[in-house]
C-alpha cells in the first residue's frame, strides 16, 4: 500500500489568498484525521472524519478553515483567506476502526503564507 | 475532555545508553489506547509502540518498551541501548476505544543522542 498521500509538499503563498491541501488516505481505513503542527502548539487536531462524516471539527481554528470528505478516498483542507499565522506543518492520517486504533500519517504539507 | 502531558521538553542520551520519556495522561474511561509516536527531522509520523489498557502486561518492541501504570495514569517510554538513529521528537497519544474518540497528543519530547 502507497500509505497516506498528501499533496501538495510544500505550498507557499500570499496572504488573502484559498488554499487547498489534499489527502488520500490509505484504502480500505474509515477514519480520517487532519492536524496541525508549529512549534508554539505543537500536534492540533483540526478535525475527524469517520466513515466521510465529520464527528469533531472543535479543533478548527475558525471559519476560514473548511474541510471536506466526499467520498472514502479524498479529503481536503481548505484556508480561504489565507493569513501568516496559518503557517505551519498540516498531517493527514487515517486508520481502520475498530481493528487498527493506530493513525497512520502522510508526509505533511508545509505551508508558508507571506 | 482527555489530555495527554509530557513535561520533558528534551532529553538526551549517549548511544548505547538507555533513556526513559515521561508521558501522563487524563481520562474518565476505563477502557483506551496508548501510542508513542517518533517524528524523525523528515517529518514523517512512525509509530513506535501501542498499549491497550484493559492488557497489565506492558508492550515491547525490540529496543522500545513502555511502563503503562493504569492508576497512575502514567505511560513512559523507555529506549535501551539508544542509536544514533533514535535522535528525533517523541510523542505519547491517546485514543479511546470508541469508533468517534480521536487521538490526541502530548507535545513531545526532542531526543538527542549523542556518540
């Protein structure tokens, strides 16, 4: 298996402007997680998809941060206006529950808003 | 609401040496998940090791085992004959036994391991 898949790596852009980070989690799991990591708050959990429903979205910072899951094998992040203070490592993971309460991670995305 | 403490901002160690990370948590369940995750400088999130709180025997994973005290509320990781490879953040999570529980994490402990 591929693992989890996040794209893009890297994404730098200009304050004011929509972000998208995408992920595709490993086939077959049902629970999707996307975080946030810097160095001042360390792992935040944004919000938590089971089987495509959002169950928890309280870590989401406020409403300019969207997620979606439309189907089992695609999610995404949205930042629309994007600002500095985004910046900072996001971490998809999924897992299979109940079998696997472990999360597996994808690579990140950095993203730098200047 | 669950939170998971780690009051060792960083450690460091001799290679060969053993090294113990300190992890606590807070929960009204009885019944959950324990996880130490490794955060190499690439970035990549590795489990390292999980316990399940219902089993007292503590898990091992060749060089990585784990003192979980359930009263306690204490899950500690301890690395023997430490490698140079084993430099890298640390963190302890925690996940209930519910399908809807998420898995929260401490804020990691950076380990350094010096020849």
């Amino acid at each position: 298996d591929a693992g989890v898949i996040q794209s893009p790596r890297h994404e730098v852009t200009e304050m004011g402007q929509e972000v998208t980070l995408r992920c595709k989690p490993i086939s077959g799991h049902n629970s999707l997680f996307w975080y946030r990591q810097t160095m001042m708050r360390g792992l935040e959990l944004l919000i938590y998809f089971n089987n495509n429903v959002p169950i928890d979205d309280s870590g989401m910072p406020e409403d300019r941060f969207s997620a979606k899951m439309p189907n089992a094998s695609f999610s995404t992040l949205k930042i629309q206006p994007s600002e500095p203070r985004d910046s900072a490592v996001y971490f998809c993971a999924s897992s299979l529950v109940p079998r696997n309460t472990e999360a597996f991670f994808g690579q990140g995305t950095r993203l730098t808003v200047v | 609401a669950q939170t998971v403490t780690q009051s060792q901002p960083e450690m460091s160690v001799q290679e060969a040496e053993t090294v113990t990370l300190s992890c606590t948590y807070d929960t009204s369940e009885s019944d959950y998940y324990l996880f130490w995750y490794k955060q190499p400088p690439s970035r990549q999130m590795i489990l390292v090791i999980r316990q399940e709180a219902y089993k007292q025997q503590n898990a091992t994973e060749n060089r990585f085992s784990v003192n979980f005290q359930k009263a306690a509320k204490s899950f500690s990781l301890k690395i023997s004959d430490s490698q140079l490879g084993d430099a890298a953040m640390y963190f302890c999570a925690y996940r209930g036994r519910y399908n809807t529980d998420k898995l929260i994490f401490g804020t990691g402990t950076r380990l350094q391991v010096f020849p």
